[in-house]
C-alpha cells in the first residue's frame, strides 16, 4: 500500500502543469449608458476563441449603430435580440431598427480559422442609441395583389451561403429563417415594386426575401 501511495506521489508531483483552461467561451457585461446619453465607447480584447459580449437594455422602434475597430481584420459581431435571434451576423459596422424590447446582445469574436492562432485582437466598439422606442413595429406592408408563379426555387446563391427569410421587405428586417442555395418549392405570397421583394411560405415559416434571387418554378 505505502509503495503505491508513494508512486502515485511521485507521479503527481513530476507530471507537466496542465494548462489554464477558461471554464466558459464567452465572457458577458452588462453595458450601461450614462442617464441622457445616447453613445458609448468600450474597449476590449479577445483571445482565441473567447470571445467578448456585451448585453444592452433597448426598446422596440429604436435604432441601434455598432463600429467596430481592430488592427486584426478578422474580428467581427453578430448582435442578438432579446429572443437570442441573430439580427446582425459578422459585421464591422451595423445601423439598424431595433424589433423588440429587451436584452440585446453584442458577441464580439474572431473567425475560427483567425482565434485557432491564439492571438490577442484588441478592440473598440462605438454603440449608440437612438429614438425613444416603445412601441413595437407594425405589421410589414401586404404584397402587391399581383398574378405570379405558384411558387419560386432559389436563384443565384453560392453553394456556401443562404437566402435569408427577413421580417420586413428591407436588408434590415430580422432574419427569420434561412433557405438552402437550391431550395424548391417557396410558396408565392404576392411580390412588392414588381419582383424587388416577395412574401413566401417556405416549411412553414411565413416572410419576405429578395427577389432578384426567384425565379418560377
């Protein structure tokens, strides 16, 4: 017994410091504004794949600006509303009506291939609010009562990427769903300006996508 205790010693004393790990991925602050203020500068670094967050309180009807600077160019957000839906992704800069009242989450980080270099990215991030918000968007603008296909199939996006199912006829609605870059079968819900933005049903999600990426099927 005293042989294995002493080897079991030995062992723990002679074998290599483990490295530090951190216990989480993320590390979160509560980003507060001054009473009357409408901007505010924080500052920070991320290291590897940890990546930086910063939660804000904002109401619906608001506008919120994100910039971004970093000597490392890899360095990006995604912003997420209250529901933990991405309404930004991979940005620099952003302006945009906010959706909803609630917690708002800014996720600052490095792309995957950038944070394996475990490499410190120093950064600023510049937020404003604007507006005084509180009343929740309208319903988007009914499509034009116009004849058109049945149905649409998904045009012109590359293999890698998605067309976006958005909230409102705008870049700047929420994403609601994401279709595959050979999708079928996009229900026509009526179109806007022609064919600049349509309504779809597309597996039972209802929104808006760019039209200039349908063509009948």
């Amino acid at each position: 017994m005293r042989r294995s205790s002493l080897f079991l010693a030995l062992m723990l004393a002679f074998a290599p410091a483990l490295p530090q790990v951190a216990a989480a991925q993320e590390r979160v602050e509560t980003l507060r504004m001054r009473p009357g203020a409408t901007q505010t500068t924080v500052r920070g670094i991320v290291i590897g794949r940890i990546s930086a967050s910063y939660r804000l309180e904002a109401r619906a009807g608001q506008r919120m600006s994100l910039d971004l600077n970093s000597r490392n160019t890899f360095l990006y957000f995604n912003v997420l509303d209250p529901r933990g839906r991405a309404i930004a992704r991979e940005q620099t800069q952003w302006d945009g009506r906010l959706p909803a009242s609630g917690l708002y989450t800014i996720q600052i980080y490095l792309v995957r291939a950038e944070a394996r270099r475990n490499r410190p990215a120093p950064f600023s991030l510049n937020v404003s609010i604007f507006g005084r918000g509180g009343v929740e968007p309208g319903p988007a603008p009914g499509p034009d009562p116009m004849p058109g296909p049945r149905s649409w199939r998904v045009v012109g996006v590359t293999p890698n990427d998605v067309l976006n199912m958005r909230s409102t006829p705008s870049p700047r609605g929420s994403v609601l769903a994401e279709i595959p870059f050979d999708a079928g079968g996009l229900r026509n819900l009526g179109c806007q300006d022609g064919q600049s933005w349509c309504k779809v049903r597309y597996r039972g999600q209802e929104g808006w996508v760019n039209g200039r990426f349908l063509r009948p099927e």
